[in-house]
C-alpha cells in the first residue's frame, strides 16, 4: 500500500504542484510539438524514481518510473489530441481516471499479484453504483415529475427578482447539480453514520434558500422549492436505508 500511496503522491505534484498554467496551454495550442509535454512526463518519471528510491534504496524504482513515464505519456497524448475548447472539463476527468487505474495497474503488476475485476463485480460494489447512479439524473426527473403540478407559472413569480431569461436557465441548471451533489453527500453519511453532518446540510441549505426566498421570489416559488428539497433528502435517506440493508451493513 505505501507503493500506492507513493505513486499518487508523484502523481498530485506533477500534474498539480509543478506543471505551470504555461504549459498546460502549450500542450493545448501545440499538442505533440510541445516541449512541455515531454519536460512533464520526465518529471512525472523522476519524481517516481526520488520518491521509491530515497526512502526505500531499491533499484527497482528506475523500472517503475519508466511504466509510469510511459503511461503518462500515452494518456496525456490522447487527452490533448483528442479533446476539443467545448470538452476540455470531461477530457479532464477522463484523464485522471486514467492515470489512477494506470498507477494501480503497474502497481499490481510489479507486486506480483493477479489483476482482478472481483472487488468492482461483486454484489455488493454493483449495488452501491446502482444507487448513486440513482440518485442523480433519474431522482432529478422523479422529483420534476413529482412536484410537476405545483410548478409556478412566470406569472406567479416576482420577476423583478428574476432579472431576464438566461440568469433563470443559470439558476436551474445550478439547482439540478445542486441537488444531485446533496443526494450523493447524505447518502455517503447514512453509509459513514453521519446523521449529524445531514442535519447540518439541511440547515446549511435552509439558510441560502431562505435567504434566496427572501429578495427572490414569492410565497409560491419558495413552497415550490421547500416540496422539491424535502422530496430530494427523502430519496436520498431512503435509498441509503434500502442499501445498508440489502449489503448487511
């Protein structure tokens, strides 16, 4: 495990700590002609090597931190051959998770252990992806269909405090991921038995949206928002409850 915890530690300060903003826009604008790129995965592979290497005197880093270079170097390639000014935010995502499976797989790989699939396939993982993916995009259409009746019209709204079309787009695209960002944050304390911190969520949220109720909008809105907050929190609680008790915890 501190093999892991070593390769991740490399990772976090090449990709974050010592990869200036100038680079990452020379690899965009030159791609594979950038010398950066090459200068940081060289640094990637270093750091590898000091970190395996000074605290442990074995030789064997050299080889690790070659796979490492090698990788990076393949994953970082693709990520700015193939990403484009308007897909730049999920290239980013798509090229982290590559590299954590990348140090896991060589990490396995030079333990000398049989790379398996089991812990990702097994009842019990299945059914945690199950319900977070549960609880975003569908709990977000449950809830829409749910609460559709009491949708207020624009003429039962303050539209002094809508200001004009596009901050209203704005607003409810923040409240969608808003909300599936507060379903996966109390299901993961139901999993931990953190009631506390969902009673500080709830009353975290209450204080912003009081607040927004407030300036905003009328008495329709606000009771509009409160059904569809409570319905959200309900889900979520619901479906931790469902999966503590299908997994036997």
């Amino acid at each position: 495990m501190i093999m892991v915890i070593k390769l991740v530690l490399a990772h976090l300060l090449g990709d974050f700590v010592f990869q200036p903003n100038s680079w990452v826009k020379a690899k965009e604008e030159k791609k594979l002609q950038a010398w950066q790129l090459y200068a940081h995965v060289l640094i990637h592979g270093l750091l590898v090597f000091l970190l395996i290497f000074l605290f442990s005197w074995d030789w064997e880093a050299w080889r690790i931190a070659l796979w490492i270079t090698l990788a990076h170097f393949v994953i970082d390639s693709c990520k700015i051959s193939f990403q484009k000014e308007n897909t730049k935010r999920i290239w980013f995502f798509i090229d982290q998770f590559a590299h954590f499976v990348s140090i896991y797989w060589i990490w396995l790989w030079f333990q000398a252990r049989e790379i398996s699939l089991e812990p990702f396939t097994n009842a019990k993982s299945l059914l945690l992806v199950t319900c977070v993916i549960f609880l975003t995009q569908p709990v977000s259409i449950i809830i829409k269909v749910l609460i559709s009746k009491w949708t207020p019209q624009i003429g039962d709204v303050d539209k002094k405090a809508l200001k004009d079309e596009a901050d209203l787009e704005s607003l409810k695209s923040a409240g969608k991921y808003i909300g599936i960002l507060e379903r996966v944050f109390v299901f993961v304390f139901i999993l931990t038995d953190h009631w506390q911190a969902i009673g500080f969520l709830i009353a975290a949220k209450s204080i912003f949206r009081f607040s927004y109720s407030k300036e905003a909008v009328n008495r329709k809105l606000t009771e509009y928002i409160l059904i569809g907050t409570l319905v959200s929190f309900g889900l979520a609680i619901l479906t931790g409850l469902i999966y503590l008790k299908l997994s036997g915890n």
